[in-house]
C-alpha cells in the first residue's frame, strides 16, 4: 500500500511540475508565441541579450535568449525554415520581439557620445552622434509591434552563416540591401535570403539586409513592453 501511495505521489508531483512548465511557456500576451515551439532546432544567436552588439553590453528588457514573435510570424518562419532544408540551410535569429524599454536603452546610449567602446566593428565610418538621424536607430521599432525579425542563413552543412558582405547591425551603406560592392557570392546569398522571405509574406528594409516585417501584421503600430523572457 506505501508503494502505491508513493506511486501516486510521484506522477502528482510530474503532473504539477507538468502544469507549472506549460503556464510557463505560455505566459505571453495573448498572440505571442515562442519561435522554438514551432521550430524546435531553432538556430538563434540573440545579440541584445549578450555583449556582442553596437552598444557592448546586454540590453534593457532582455532577460532570456529566446525569440518571442506573433503567431502569425512563426507559422511562416517555420514554413521559412522547412523551404529552406532542400538548399541544405536554415534561418538563424539575431532579434525577434523587442520591447520599447530596450528601444529607449538604444536612445539614451546613442545620446551619450563619449561611449563609443564598439564603433570599430559596427559603425567605423558614421559618427555616433549621426546613428538616429540617418535611420539606423528610431524611437520606435517595427520590431516593438512582434512581427518583424532581423535574420540570416545558415548553412547545415559546414555549420556557419552564409557570406552576406557585411556584419549584422553594421550601421553604413555596406549594409544596404542593393549595395553592390560585394562578391559574387554575397550578393547571391543577399538576393537569396531577399526572395525568401518576400515569397513568405515579408517586406525588407533597403538599409539593413536583415531586416524583415511581415505583411499585414496583426499588431501593426502597437509597441509592446514585455520582457524578453
């Protein structure tokens, strides 16, 4: 009888902790998901959420590296990905959902024009005090609104990002979407990732090669506040 007991006990304790994991996964505001439960193999490299990113440390708002999206974009991010595993490739993440905390950290560090710690590798040629005026950071982020992401390929085969001919989050023309002083293989890889993701639904950006919005976003002009978490 002890054994049944401690049995019973057991599986109710996996049931709660089972409960408590899905309460979890789930706790987002209504039409958010989380990007890995539609695609489990996820490749994500989150730049806000470490030091590696323009300002050099991580960013107001994200706690976690995980990707949140609208629902409506990772049903085609997943179809994306799926597309894409016939060319041997896959997306990768550099940001997804950004709440507007995070936007305002870009604003008062673009302000302070003494930190200049990783002009070197992201903006060597733009002075920082011009970042927000030529359109490389805003007081609102499209990305705010849950539906855009910055991405790039990946290869599955030798386990790299494909050549795009510039640097995620390099702040010049380099990093234009027509920018043609690339090789021969980056503007392939550049008009590649282009056609993708405008026959999935997206629109780019014609200053950031990586950067993409859905069309018809559910939350279109919505700035959301949660916590990357």
């Amino acid at each position: 009888m002890k054994k049944i007991y401690t049995i019973i006990l057991l599986f109710s304790l996996f049931s709660f902790s089972t409960r408590e994991a899905n309460i979890q996964k789930t706790n987002l505001p209504p039409g958010f998901v989380y990007l890995t439960d539609y695609i489990p193999d996820l490749k994500i490299d989150l730049r806000y959420a470490s030091s590696h990113n323009f300002v050099g440390r991580p960013i107001i708002g994200y706690k976690k590296k995980v990707c949140i999206v609208t629902e409506s974009c990772a049903k085609q991010l997943q179809k994306i990905n799926k597309d894409l595993k016939k060319y041997d490739l896959a997306i990768l993440i550099y940001d997804a959902y950004r709440p507007q905390k995070a936007v305002n950290d870009f604003l008062l560090w673009a302000r302070d024009t003494q930190d200049t710690l990783m002009k070197k590798e992201f903006y060597p040629y733009i002075p920082k005090k011009e970042l927000f005026k030529r359109g490389f950071i805003a007081s609102k982020s499209r990305h705010s609104s849950g539906s855009t992401v910055d991405i790039t390929l990946y290869s599955l085969k030798y386990s790299a990002v494909l050549d795009m001919g510039s640097i995620y989050d390099y702040f010049g023309v380099k990093s234009y979407v027509n920018y043609e002083k690339l090789n021969k293989e980056q503007k392939y890889n550049r008009q590649f990732l282009q056609k993708v993701m405008h026959e999935h639904g997206f629109r780019s950006y014609y200053k950031e090669w990586w950067h993409f919005t859905l069309r018809n976003e559910p939350y279109a002009n919505l700035y959301f506040n949660f916590d990357v978490n």
